[in-house]
C-alpha cells in the first residue's frame, strides 16, 4: 500500500526540523500533526520554522516535546501577552529528562521565548 498524502507532507514536516524527533512527554502529549489540525497553515509553517532554526542554532537538541497543539497563554510567564505553544528541547533522542536542554514558548507569529536564554 502507499502512503497517504498527509503521511508524505508529515514526512516532509519532520525532515524539514533537521531530523528532529517528536517525544511523547509524561503530559501535554501532542505532535506537529496535532498543531497542524489545531492552527491555520500560515501558523503551523511558522512553528515549523521556527523548530528548524533552533535546531540550526543549537546542534545539541535533537528532539523536542510539544506541551499541547493548541496556542494558549502562558500559565508561567504571566508578562508574555502572546498566546504560546510550549516545546521542550531534549539533547538525546528519547527525550530523558536528564537531557533536558530548555523549554520555548513559540508564539503564532514564529517569534519565541527560552528560559534559558
């Protein structure tokens, strides 16, 4: 059988995040497809854009755990007025909360935030 549509776009969703991997979190599950459903086309390019720079950026992170699909306000940085996705990046593959890295808070526009900046 072949693979569908969404299946190939999704593929080139996740090569285009220089190969890196969707770890389930212990909550707040989700996936790019998730956001994909949840966002407008625009918005879903830009949090794809965005994961891809950071990867760029810092060539430790290789996979990161999407905190929800949907935007939403930040129940921890309170000054933020931007709706935020919350990702956290992890420095191995299986996303070990030893290879925790840093958390971002991904905005609709592609800006962001890091707590560690």
């Amino acid at each position: 059988m072949f693979p569908s549509i969404q299946d190939i776009q999704d593929a080139v969703s996740n090569m285009t995040t220089r190969g890196l991997n969707i770890v389930k979190a212990t909550k707040g599950k989700g996936t790019l497809k998730d956001v994909k459903t949840n966002s407008d086309e625009e918005t879903y390019g830009k949090v794809v854009s965005t994961l891809k720079t950071v990867g760029q950026k810092k060539p430790q992170v290789k996979s990161y755990a999407l905190h929800g699909t949907r935007f939403h306000k930040s129940h921890r940085d309170l000054d933020d007025k931007k709706p935020i996705l919350s990702v956290q990046l992890y420095s191995d593959v299986a996303g070990s909360p030893d290879a925790y890295v840093e958390t971002l808070h991904i905005h609709p526009d592609g800006s962001y935030k890091s707590n560690r900046n």
